[in-house]
C-alpha cells in the first residue's frame, strides 16, 4: 500500500469520525426540559419545596418534627417526590424538602456542564441548613442516582453521628444495567449526547437528552461508590438504613442491593434491611408520568410510603 | 492490582515453575500442553485471577487451532479481603493462532462456558445469578526461548446482565493476561 492511499484511508477515517460527534440536540423548547421555558418549580419557589427556607425559624415542636430530605435521581426533577409529598401531607404529620440536585432542572447546558460533585452539593447545603436552624429529627430518602450521591456522603463521614436517622435508598444504583454505560469514555465522545426512552408527560420532568459529558459523570460515581463498599463502611451512629430494591430494573441492576449489602453496615457491624420488591419499574415510588400504571404498582408504592412513614415516625 | 494479588499469584506462579518441565510427547496426536495462570480485569469491574490450560494438535491445522479450558475468579481476586462480589468463571475456548512458527502469534478465540456469582444471602435468592458464557477476544501471544508463553488479549462478552436477566456483575469487555508453563511439546 502507497504512503498516498494510506493517507487517503486515515484521512476518511478521521472524517467519519468527526461527521459522527454531534454538538448540540434538536431540543423542543416548549415541551422539554432541556430547552430555555421549562424549569424545576423549585427554582422560582424553593419555599415550597425546601423546609430551610419555608420555616427558617422553628419552634421548639417543628425543630423536633421529623424532616425529610428527599432527593431525585439523574436527570430527573423533584417531581420525583411529589407523590410522597401528597401521601406524607395527607397521612403523617412530617416536614418534607425536595432538593432539587446541582445541574439539574434548568437546560441543557446547564446539564451538561455539572459534575457529579455539582449533583450533590445542594443535598449537603439542604441537610447543613436544616441543622444549623435545630432541626433535629432529620431523614433522608433518595431515588436511583442520590443514592450513591448520599452513601458517598456517609463514607465521607460528612454526617455526623446522631445527625440522620432514617436512610431510604428506592432503586439504588452501583451497577447499570445497561453494561455499555461502561464504555461511555469510548463511544460517548463520538455521539455527543443519547436520548432517553421518556413519555410526552415525563419530557416536561426528565431531561430527554443525556449529555455523554453526563454519562460519564455518573459511571464515574457509581465506580467510585462501588469501590468504597468493596472496602466496607458503617453508617453514622444513630442511622437505619432500608433498600427497597425493584427485581427487575432496566436502570439500576438489582445486584447493586448486594453491594450495598455485602459493603454497608449498621453502626454496631449489623446488617441493613433491604427489602427485594417483585416489581419491574425503576424507582417504585414514582408512578404519575408513566404510559400504564397497574394496581400492583399503586400497592406496591403505598406500602413502601407506609413503610418509610411508619419508621420515621418510630 | 492490589498486593494480595500479586502474592497470589507469585506463590501460584512459582510452584508451576518448580515442579513442572517440559517432556517431549511420544504421542502423534499432541502438539503441545501448557498450563498457567490467567488475570483477568473486566472494564470497570473486578480482578479475576484463575488458572487455564492449552492444548494443540498437529493434525489440526497444523497447531494452528488451540483447545483451551480455563477458571479465573474473584475468589482470587477482588473478592479477597473485601465485599466484591465472589463469583466464577469456568471456560472451554477454541482458538486460531496466525504465524504459529513465530514468536509472535496474533489470535483471536471463541469462549464459551458457566458463569455463577455467590450472593451469599437469602434475600437475594430470585436475582439471577448464573449464565451462560459466551464470548470472543483476540490479542497477541509471544513465544520465549525458555517454555515460557505470554497471551495478551482484550475481549467482549455477548451474553451480559441487563437488569432484567442475567447476573449483573457479568459485564462487556475485559483484557487478559495469561502465562503459560510448557508442559509437554512434541519434537
């Protein structure tokens, strides 16, 4: 072969793979997330949805009134907990604040640009709030994504003994289901972004669009959480931990449960409670926005909302 | 890798090297045995270390094609000392080596064998965890002067977990390191 057609070969390769990173989606504005109109409710009324910022000087009963922080997981919004909210109203007496994670909410770009780190900081400036105004009584549930974001908090030490009481992981994930995502440095930079699979209601809550620059945020987060219970750590004295784990999870492979298991224990070496839900949806707790809802799934809900209520209640 | 690994293996490595010597097959049909010691690393996921064996046969294809069968595990791998997950891997491969007078042999293998993970408890009896391997890799094996051979390959799994079936700890790709021990070798 002549240095010439060598050239020529090398020289269509590269195009090939230039013509294939695409920069920016065709983003609908006025139906999606992604665009510059919709934005997280959270953002114009953070009262309505932080606890910090709704009562930031509690009595003596609402400090002792048990709060939780409830957190989202990638890509979604904090109408992933309206649903608990509207149950916990109606059903308990407790305080709710639906933290809505860094990067999230607002626009593609925005999306694009946040770390994993940038993900968490508003769950620490939330729970760092709630405390520096004497709350005293404070959980913590979380969805897919924050629940690495907050086990990554805990083996950081960064709560305190006696400052969490209850810990809620619904469909954690350590381990994707979707295996390539371990390929995402390789093959992300070449498609630039990936569409997620979102009903016409959810395109309004979720991104539709993943930035790979995202993806890799999150493989990174996941590897690292995995890592750190492959070592092992406890939970902060004073904390219970409950896994409520769906079977079948085309998002957050069921096996991550074990992980969690095998690598986290209670502050005095026991085991957490993790409960296997025979249910196919990932994150159980959300049901609105979805194409079809069965009656198993609203049983299902109900009990984990009963569950996670009467614990906190204890 | 971490250092217990590393022991692992010198101690494996080493009683292969003391004990072993290459004997010239009377036999027509065998090219050559070797036996070893393989690592394998999945791509963001676990060390798996193992042993494996490698057969050829003159009458076919000339030694051309080797027969293998192999068992790498987080046994002695990730899993020691940590909460990794125990599982194993046990493989029969077939494998067509190029240039196979030369030292270095391009190849490429089909693998297929049994996957199992040990999820230790009870609660997490209905989540899968066994499979079916199935799976090729190629990579460069290098023949030295002393009965000694090193294959080096990178590899893709076809049949991985996906949330709704299969174990979840089976992933894509991985790269392995295999050294071999001559055993037998006919003139």
């Amino acid at each position: 072969m002549t240095i010439k057609n060598i050239l020529f070969k090398s020289l269509v390769i590269l195009s090939l793979f230039f013509s294939a990173c695409t920069d920016s989606p065709n983003i609908d504005n006025l139906t999606m997330l992604d665009g510059d109109q919709i934005f997280d409710p959270s953002i114009y009324h953070p009262e309505k949805y932080l606890v910090s910022k709704a009562i930031p000087i509690p009595n003596a009963t609402q400090k002792n009134t048990p709060v939780i922080i409830a957190v989202h997981g990638y890509s979604a919004t904090t109408f992933e907990w309206d649903e608990f909210r509207t149950y916990s109203d109606a059903n308990a007496d407790i305080l709710i604040s639906q933290v809505l994670l860094g990067g999230h909410g607002r626009n593609y770009e925005q999306f694009k640009n946040a770390t994993w780190r940038d993900w968490q900081d508003p769950i620490m400036i939330e729970y760092n709030a709630l405390r520096e105004k004497g709350y005293n009584n404070i959980s913590f549930a979380g969805s897919s994504t924050a629940c690495p974001l907050v086990l990554d908090m805990l083996q950081k030490g960064k709560i305190p003994n006696n400052g969490m009481a209850q810990i809620f992981l619904i469909d954690p994930i350590v381990i994707p289901s979707d295996k390539l995502l371990t390929l995402i440095g390789l093959v992300g930079p070449m498609l630039g972004y990936f569409e997620a699979t979102n009903t016409t209601a959810e395109n309004s809550y979720w991104y539709h669009f993943r930035p790979q620059e995202t993806l890799n945020e999150l493989m990174d987060l996941i590897d690292k959480v995995r890592k750190e219970l492959q070592k092992g750590f406890k939970l902060p004295t004073g904390a219970q931990m409950k896994v409520y784990k769906s079977i079948k999870d085309d998002t957050a492979d069921a096996v991550s449960a074990v992980l969690i298991f095998k690598g986290l224990k209670n502050s005095d070496g026991s085991d957490i409670d993790v409960e296997m839900i025979n249910s196919a949806l990932h994150v159980v707790t959300r049901l609105e926005g979805r194409d079809t809802i069965a009656q198993e799934d609203r049983e299902i809900q109900k009990n984990v909302f009963d569950d996670m209520l009467m614990r906190v209640r204890q | 890798m971490n250092k217990k690994n590393v022991l692992v293996f010198l101690f494996i490595f080493s009683i292969i090297c003391f004990q072993a010597q290459t004997f010239d097959t009377k036999n027509d049909w065998l090219g050559a045995l070797k036996v070893g010691i393989r690592t394998q690393k999945t791509q963001k996921l676990y060390w798996e270390n193992g042993f494996t064996v490698d057969f050829t046969f003159p009458k076919i294809l000339n030694n051309r094609l080797h027969f293998g069968l192999s068992y790498v595990t987080t046994r002695l791998g990730s899993a020691i000392g940590t909460n990794a997950i125990q599982q194993d891997n046990y493989l029969l491969n077939v494998g067509y080596f190029f240039r196979n007078q030369k030292k270095l042999q391009p190849f490429t293998r089909l693998n297929t064998g049994y996957f199992y993970a040990d999820y230790e408890s009870e609660i997490f009896d209905k989540l899968p965890n066994t499979a079916l391997l199935l799976s090729l890799d190629a990579g460069l094996s290098y023949k030295f002067k002393a009965p000694i051979t090193i294959d080096l390959s990178a590899g893709f799994n076809l049949n991985t977990g996906s949330g709704s079936k299969g174990p979840g700890t089976l992933y894509p790709v991985f790269y392995q390191l295999s050294i071999y021990y001559t055993l037998l070798k006919k003139k």
